[in-house]
C-alpha cells in the first residue's frame, strides 16, 4: 500500500524536522526560564533580604549561590525555608519567609534556574 507509506514517510519526516527544530531553541528556552525567574525574583520582592549584582540587602548576598547550593537545595529554600533555616544553623534575622511555596511550580523551577545561573 504505497500511499500508506507515503504518510508514513511524511510523518517521519515531519517528527525528525520537529526533533531538529526542537534542539537548537533548547538554550534560548534556558535563558527564557532564567528571565522568568529573574522576574519572579523581582516580583516577590526577594531584594527586600537579598543582594544580587549589588542590589537589594546586603544581609544576604546571593551572588554565586549557583557555586554554592544544588538546584535541589535551592528550591528547598524557596519551599521549606524553616528546615533550611534550621539545617543551616542560620540565626539571621527575619528568616526567610516560609510562603513561597504557595507559588505556582513553574514560578518556583524558573527561580531555582535563574539562582543556578549566579555562577561565581
Ligand atoms: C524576610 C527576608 C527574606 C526574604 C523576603 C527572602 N529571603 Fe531568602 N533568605 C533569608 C535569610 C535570612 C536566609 C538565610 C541566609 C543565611 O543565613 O546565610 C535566606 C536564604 C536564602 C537562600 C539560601 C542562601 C545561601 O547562601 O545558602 C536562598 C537560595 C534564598 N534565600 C532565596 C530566596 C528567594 C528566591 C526569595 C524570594 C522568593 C527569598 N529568598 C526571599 C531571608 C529572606
């Protein structure tokens, strides 16, 4: 049945040119989840505690916590900041607020992208 397999060609086709156009914007898709990250950064105010690039609290400086913390201790700040306060044996005063869990999941992926990206 050719016209089968023509179809079937075309799929191929079209799943390989898919897969191709897929893989170049994968960075540029990186940049766009640290952008939203700088912005949701910004929109919850984090820089009333935190200094980035000089701006912000210099109580604590989050310069280079991208070095510092995993991805995965990261968003453990972000999401349960009492154990980390407590893990951390952090006496700084007031401790990161425990709400920003309450934040939508791909708010909290894209802050922990943006935070990696501070590499010192
Ligand atoms: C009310 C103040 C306050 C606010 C607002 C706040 N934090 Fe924090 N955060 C802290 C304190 C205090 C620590 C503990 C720092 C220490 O002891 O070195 C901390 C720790 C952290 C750490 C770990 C830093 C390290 O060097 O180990 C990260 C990451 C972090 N906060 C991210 C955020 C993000 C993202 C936001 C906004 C969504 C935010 N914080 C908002 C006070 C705050």
């Amino acid at each position: 049945m050719p016209h089968t397999l023509v179809k079937l060609t075309r799929s191929l086709a079209g799943a390989a040119l898919a897969l191709t156009l897929g893989a170049a914007p994968a960075l540029a898709g990186d940049e766009a989840l640290v952008q939203r990250g700088k912005d949701v950064y910004t929109a919850q105010k984090c820089q009333m505690c935190h200094l980035i690039a000089g701006k912000g609290n210099k109580m604590n400086p989050l310069d280079g916590v991208g070095t510092k913390l995993s991805a995965a201790d990261t968003k453990a700040w972000i999401v349960t900041p009492a154990e980390m306060t407590a893990t951390a044996k952090s006496t700084k005063k007031p401790p990161m607020p425990a709400k920003y869990d309450k934040l939508p999941a791909a708010d909290i992926d894209a802050l922990v992208a943006y935070l990696q990206s501070l590499k010192k």
